[in-house]
C-alpha cells in the first residue's frame, strides 16, 4: 500500500503570511527553472499551513499589500498517513494540480502532484488482473527470471492442488460416467458456463470494492447475485438440455428427456452457486485482511469446478440409482 508520505515532495517555496506581494514574486523568480510547483504555500511561524497563493493573483495584486490578503485560505489539504486510493476519494472531481501535505497538528510536510497520485492509482488498477491470478503487482517483462518463480509458482502449485480437488469429485463418480457416457462431453460446458458466471460477479464485487472500500453492500450484492442466477440459469439450462436432448437422441442414448432434465438442474444450479460464490470471495478475503483481488480467481475456480461438475454427476448418480 502506498501512502502519500511515500510519494510527497518538499515544498518548493514557502511564504510568511506578512511576506509583501513583491517580496513572493521577487522568490518565485529566484526559484530554480527545474523546480516545479504550482502555489507558495503559506506557513505561519511553527510551520502550519495558512493557505496557498494563486500564481494569477499575485500578478495582480498590489506590490505592498501582504500574502495574507491575497492568499487562498480554503485548502484542500491531505494527510501524510493516508495511502492513494483513500487520497483520490477525497479529491474526486477536484481539478488541483497539487497538494499540500499536513500532519494532525496541521504542520505542512510537504507538496504532492496530482498526476502523480493518478498514476500510481492506474498502475495499481492495471495490476488488479495480475493479483487475481497470483501475479505479483510489481512484476513487468523486466522482472528478473528468478523473481517471477518465487512470485508465480506458489500459486501455481495452489492452483494445481485445487485442480486435484475438483478432479476427485469426477473420479468418484467414475461409475456413473461410464454407464452415461455423454455426460462426460457437457461436463466442460457446464463449468465454462459456471466460470464465466462467477468471472462476472467477482468482476463487479472488485470493482464495487475499489470505489467504495466497504462491504456494506454484501447482501445486496447476494439477493442480486440469487436473482440473476436463476434467471441466467433457467435460459442457459434449456440451451444446454435442448442440445443434450437432440445429442442423446441421435447417438440412440436412453432417456433422452431425463438427460436433459439432469443438465438443466445442474445448470441452474452451478450458475447459482458460482454467482454467489463470485461476489462473497473478494468479502471474505478483504474482512480476513487480505487483499480482494489476490489469487481470488483461483479460488473461484475451483468452487465453480467443483460445484458444477459434481451437481451434474450426482443428480446423474441418483437418477440412475432411482430407475435401476
């Protein structure tokens, strides 16, 4: 996490409030051409900020009149200890160049850009897909080999455990598989369509995450989740049982409809579940104090996986247990 002490400049000019307006044009002109700012600031004699001075008004003011009189006392101002994020909330839809930095006791400790703080927002966004996966946020092509082992190959073998998690439950319904053999073919439907379904909840729950920092919403976020859910299912259920159905009947499969029927439940199901699953990961992983995005994709993987193709194999197994 960065904070605004990490990226805060010094201030580069600094004006006393019974400085005249001559004497502060008479600094400005003595700053270095490569020291870039945009407002004196205005301290007081134990350091605290007073205000700032618009460049436009000291121009215009009188040479003798004091920085107190011209200066801008109503200051956006932000604290050292805050990191960006939290920073660029406080400051959304202000157009200001550049801060001031202040402690608690309002002493100035230093300057900060505002296109330095939209950078390190961008660059921390643009790696939020990274995270979802294990990818550490600093990691570039530049990144040096041995690094990106260290940062990538933990999750990795996370991923591979999961994997054998979900491929398990296929395996205890081996059985089941061989005697319906169809089933086997749809069962890659089924969870890309679950995947999908929970990519695009847990996409939405980040990103609502990202603006507000709250979880406050999390049961709305659910009964959304439900609703959606069985209504993505339903449609997609009858897509994917009408195929099953054609399928069944043109290779001569037995009980064709009630073929259909295991893939439609299932369906709704695994959409279902994958959906809540999507939008409670990142809620779970941010009150545990860890950060929503890391490897969360990971972990909805293998739920949606799981809960996917072992829906299908167990209302498959019970099926053929009722009719034999």
């Amino acid at each position: 996490m960065t904070t605004i002490q990490d990226i805060m400049q010094e201030p580069v000019l600094k004006l006393a409030p019974d400085n005249t307006v001559e004497q502060a044009i008479a600094a400005i002109r003595a700053t270095p051409r490569n020291r870039l700012f945009t407002y004196p600031m205005v301290v007081d004699k134990k350091g605290r900020l007073m205000g700032l001075c618009v460049m436009r008004d000291l121009i215009l003011a009188d040479e003798k009149a004091k920085i107190a009189d011209v200066m801008m006392t109503k200051v956006v101002s932000l604290q050292q200890g805050v990191d960006v994020h939290d920073a660029l909330k406080r400051i959304k839809g202000m157009e200001i160049p550049e801060y001031p930095v202040c402690a608690r006791n309002g002493k100035l400790r230093g300057v900060v850009r505002a296109s330095k703080l939209h950078e390190i927002e961008e660059a921390r966004l643009t790696a939020t897909p990274g995270r979802m996966v294990g990818v550490d946020e600093g990691e570039t092509v530049a990144t040096p080999f041995v690094a990106s082992v260290k940062s990538r190959l933990p999750w990795l073998m996370i991923n591979l455990i999961t994997a054998f998690a979900a491929g398990l439950v296929v395996g205890n319904y081996q059985d089941t598989i061989d005697r319906v053999v169809l089933l086997a073919a749809f069962l890659p439907v089924l969870a890309g369509q679950s995947g999908n379904t929970g990519a695009q909840a847990l996409a939405i729950t980040l990103r609502t995450l990202e603006r507000t920092g709250s979880t406050d919403f999390y049961s709305v976020a659910l009964w959304k989740e439900i609703r959606l859910g069985i209504l993505h299912g339903v449609v997609t259920g009858i897509a994917v049982a009408a195929v099953i159905y054609i399928v069944a009947i043109m290779q001569g499969d037995k009980g064709p409809a009630y073929l259909a029927l295991i893939v439609f439940v299932a369906t709704i199901l695994s959409v279902l579940v994958s959906g809540l699953s999507g939008a409670s990961v990142p809620i779970v992983l941010k009150k545990l104090g860890a950060d929503p995005a890391t490897a969360s994709s990971i972990i909805l993987t293998t739920v949606t996986d799981i809960v996917s193709m072992g829906s299908m194999l167990m209302l498959a197994s019970m099926l053929i247990a009722y009719l034999t």
